[in-house]
C-alpha cells in the first residue's frame, strides 16, 4: 500500500491560513555545465515540454543535447549571473515577497505565498511543504504564465496534483489557468512600455516576441498561439500602435522541427537588413527576465539586428516586480479566491481563534489526544 504524507501532524484546533503557490519555470542552481546539465535533464524529460516518443526522444537527449548543449548553455547564463544568482530566481522571489505583501493588506484572514519551480530549487513539492507547515487549507495556483500552454501551465498541474496525490490530506484547490487578456495584465504592460519610452526615447518599431512552441501544438489544440496574439492585440490598441508599428515572433525554436512563426531571430535580421535605425522588444510572455530575455533577445538578438545593418535594439524588461504587476497578480488571486474565509471582509482572528478553541475542546471531550 502507497505511504501518504501527514506532516506536519495534525492537532484540533490548528490555525488555518490560504497558500498561494507562486510557480515560474526554474533555474540551474549555477552557471556551470553541472548544473544546467541537472536542469535540463528534468526540464527536457517532462512529457508536457517535448511530445516526441520517448524511446526517440530520450535517445536524443541523451545522445546529442547532454553531451553537447550545457556547456554552451552554461556560458550563456554565466553573461547574466548576479551576485544574488540566477536573475530568475531572484525577480521570482522578489515577485513572491511583494505579492504575499499585498494580499496580507488585502485580506482580512492570514495568506501566506511561497514560490515553487517546475524543474529545479526550490521545487513544488517544497513550496508546498512551506504551505502546509504555515497552516495552509485552501491554495491558489499562480503559474507566472499570462497565456496557457500544455508545455508550461499544465505541466505545473501536473506536478502540483501529483505532489497532493502523496499527500493525506489534500486542500482545497484554486488553479489560474491564465490571464492573457485580463484589463490589469495589458495596463501594466502598456504603462511599462511607456515608462520606458519616457525614460529612453521611443523606437522606430515594436517586436512583440513570445516563446515559441512546436507548430504541432497548435495544429493538436494549444490555444497558446491564440492567447499570443490576443494579448499582442490588446496591447498595440493600448498603445495606439498600428499594425505597421507593431509586430509578433516567436523565439527560442530547439531542434529541426517546425515552431510558430514568424520566427523571433530572422524578423530581426530582415528589420536589420531594412535599414531599420532603432527597433523596441517587448516579450510579454515572460513574467520575470530571464535567459531567453536578458541573453536571447538583449544579446544575441541585438548583435542579429546589428550585423544584419540595423541599428539600435532597445530590450524593454518584463513586468518582474513593478508594482502594477503585483498589484495586479494580487487582484487575480483575490478573484480566484473568493468565497473563503481569509478573503472576507467579516474574517475575524479573535472570532477564529475561539472557533479553534472550541473545536479542540470538543475533539479532547470526544477521546482526541490533541
């Protein structure tokens, strides 16, 4: 028979709080080939991220990516390694911080938010350990993921159910499948744009680059391209761009296969070769920078642009952890946690505490030995 987890161990009368799991892709623990090997064991092993056959695909990845790709890989993250370490890690758990700030302001009742990982430290099932020792009874699910896809937002239902499958008792459960088009989500977009502008003049044109996907996973029913050009759409409108003005690609295609087009990397090349004096980036699919921003698109895109005969590429950073976007992730999880106790206004810690104290005396009344 399976094992279930019951810790930490139950007594009547415990406090009770809401969880709000915050969880972004992940991170190697350093920029060594070691360690991005580690990470990209797991990361490319989920099922979720590459939908080739496994005997095929684990020949691959053991045979010509592991061998080969982490050193490359490693050298790319060592160009933008901090001090405090991984530029994600570090804006997540910024994110994460700001964001259990505002809902403690918001909220009546105790809420408590930790940040999990898909693939790497600190991982899901720690983030969830966190929870439960903090009381945790009800969570909500926060991927930092604005628009669905199989390869990342289901992949992070995945290892949460998975983690509560071992789990004795399981909480409520809340899971945000997504906020492409939410109001609060373009504003924050579009007024980043504009502080930026303000701040460092305004580009000839605007590239709207998301991560790229298999073209399979669109043709076998991902609305993640969908949800790409919807929040692409909502914001050139706020921004009164046209569509002269403003463009979408998608970046960071692996392998031979085709992706979603137009791809991020040959757009820049032929803006370069138009002569093009300054071109904007604005990836709004990433939530916190990261290598596939900060390396991909600030580095190697700007030199493509460059060589290619343009001019300047100007990267404008991702929301990370302005307050707008706390702000509005905070409304989010509001919304998706209304209706229990913590998030009503008539939540009441003296009213609670007596609660717990007539539970517990019951329970002992009844034969309970805590």
């Amino acid at each position: 028979m399976p094992t279930f987890q019951s810790t930490p161990a139950y007594e009547h009368g415990s406090p009770e709080s809401l969880g709000v799991l915050v969880v972004n892709l992940g991170t190697p623990d350093d920029p060594s080939a070691g360690a991005v090997r580690r990470y990209l064991r797991q990361f490319l092993s989920d099922p979720r991220v590459v939908e080739i056959p496994r005997p095929l695909w684990l020949m691959i990845l053991y045979g010509f990516i592991l061998p080969f790709r982490p050193k490359r890989s490693a050298e790319a993250y060592a160009k933008i390694w901090t001090e405090d370490g991984s530029p994600l890690l570090c804006i997540s758990e910024d994110i994460t911080r700001s964001l259990q700030e505002k809902l403690r302001q918001r909220f009546s009742g105790p809420v408590h938010a930790e940040l999990g990982m898909s693939y790497g430290s600190p991982s899901i099932p720690a983030a969830l350990q966190k929870l439960y020792e903090q009381g945790a009874r009800r969570i909500v699910v926060l991927p930092l993921y604005p628009q669905y896809s199989g390869t990342t937002t289901a992949s992070v239902f995945d290892a949460v159910t998975s983690a509560l499958s071992r789990r004795r008792w399981v909480p409520e459960l809340r899971f945000i499948n997504h906020y492409h088009d939410s109001p609060g989500y373009i504003a924050a977009l579009a007024a980043s744009v504009r502080d930026y502008w303000e701040r460092q003049g305004r580009g000839d044109r605007v590239l709207l680059s998301f991560h790229g996907v298999p073209k399979q996973t669109l043709l076998k029913g991902d609305p993640y391209h969908c949800q790409c050009q919807k929040t692409a759409r909502l914001l050139a409108d706020a921004l009164e761009l046209s569509n002269d003005q403003c463009m979408v690609a998608f970046q960071s295609r692996l392998g031979k296969a085709e992706w979603l087009k137009p791809y991020a990397d040959e757009t820049i090349a032929e803006l370069g070769r138009s002569g093009l004096e300054r071109l904007d980036v604005l990836c709004p699919g990433f939530a916190a920078d990261c290598l596939e921003t900060l390396e991909e698109t600030a580095m190697q895109n700007r030199d493509i642009f460059r060589e290619a005969g343009g001019g300047d590429l100007h990267y404008i950073p991702a929301l990370n952890a302005r307050d707008d976007h706390v702000a509005f992730l905070a409304r989010l999880v509001e919304k998706h946690s209304g209706g229990w106790p913590e998030s009503s206004p008539d939540w009441s810690e003296s009213e609670a505490a007596r609660e717990r104290d007539k539970s517990r005396e019951r329970a002992i009344a009844m034969g309970a030995d805590r």
